[in-house]
C-alpha cells in the first residue's frame, strides 16, 4: 500500500493475534457495519444472501444483537453447512424453492401480493447486483420496508458504505421492515 501511515491505513496487531484470526478483522467490520445499518431489535428476522465470509459476519451479527431467527442463502453446500454449524437456517436457492423455506422458517405474513415470509431485514452479501430485487413482496403491506441508499424503490439499495458503482464487494442492506413509510 503506498504512501500509507500506521494508524491510519493500517494498525499493527499485537503478536498474540494469530494472522489466521487477523486477517477477518476487515470482512467481519464490513458485516457490522451493513447490519448495524439495519438496526436490528430484540426478537427480529432476517435472511442474508450470501454465506461466504461478509455474509457470516453479518449473520453473527444479526444474531448478536437480537435477531431471533435469521436464515442464511447460498448456492454452496459446503458454505451452508459451515453456516449451519454456527446454529443458522439455511437455503440452497438454486436447489430448493427460497419462498417455500422461508415460509417454513419465518412463518406467514401478509404482503402487498398475497403472503410471504414474515421476515424483517434482508441483507445481500453475496457481491451481486442481481439479487436485489428477486423476493419481492416481502414486507407485510401494514410494514412496508425502509430502504437504504438513494432509490426511491423498496428493492433497491445503496452499499452501505460506497456508492453502487464502486467496485468494491461490500453487503447491502435490502430492505428493512418499519411501522410506517420512511420520511426520507
């Protein structure tokens, strides 16, 4: 990295910190930083897309501050017996109908087209653009979701810290279920 400062661009770690341990301090911020972004609440639910490191991160995280249940989406068993292993639902969305699993998960709740899972904070950590948008009516239509980012539509969202367009892989908070429409 050139030009950079100790302190600044990078923080040297003391020697008791294996490299191993060290090197998922960054994804494990990012995964922190999106889902304190979704300010989740004792009792919640949640789905993330993506079971790779930012995507476990986040789910860790979902459960650490109060998510009762959240669900991990991948397409990688092994990935999703990882995700497993830490105690999480999870759904292989290329062998198994997401919809369905996430009824049986979450549990019924009325949405603007009919029923869907009753979940309350979608995070996509999987780095593609594609998968917003692909659960739509997911929000109870007497909850309709917040979003985050500069779109106006409920399926779209800012990365939670850098624009859409910059070509780093951070997870984006999709939406996020409120008591009334957002002001803002």
């Amino acid at each position: 990295m050139p030009d950079c400062e100790v302190g600044q661009q990078v923080h040297p770690l003391p020697d008791a910190i294996p490299s191993k341990t060290a090197a998922l301090v960054e994804p494990f911020t990012v995964a922190a930083h999106a889902v304190r972004r979704a300010a989740p609440r004792k009792g919640e639910t949640a789905v993330v897309f993506g079971a790779g490191t930012i995507g476990t991160g986040a789910a860790i995280a979902l459960e650490h501050l109060g998510c009762s249940t959240v669900m991990v989406v991948d397409l990688s068993d092994f990935r999703l017996a990882k995700a497993a292993e830490l105690g999480f639902a999870t759904c292989n969305s290329g062998t198994e109908d997401l919809r369905e699993k996430a009824v049986q998960v979450f549990g019924e709740a009325r949405a603007l087209r009919g029923t869907t899972a009753d979940v309350d904070i979608y995070v996509e950590a999987a780095g593609l653009d594609a998968l917003v948008g692909t659960y739509p009516s997911s929000a109870p239509a007497a909850t309709p979701p917040r979003t985050y980012g500069t779109s106006s539509t409920s399926r779209r969202a800012a990365s939670p810290t850098f624009p859409r367009s910059s070509p780093t892989n951070s997870p984006t908070v999709i939406s996020r279920r409120t008591s009334s429409w957002p002001t803002t």
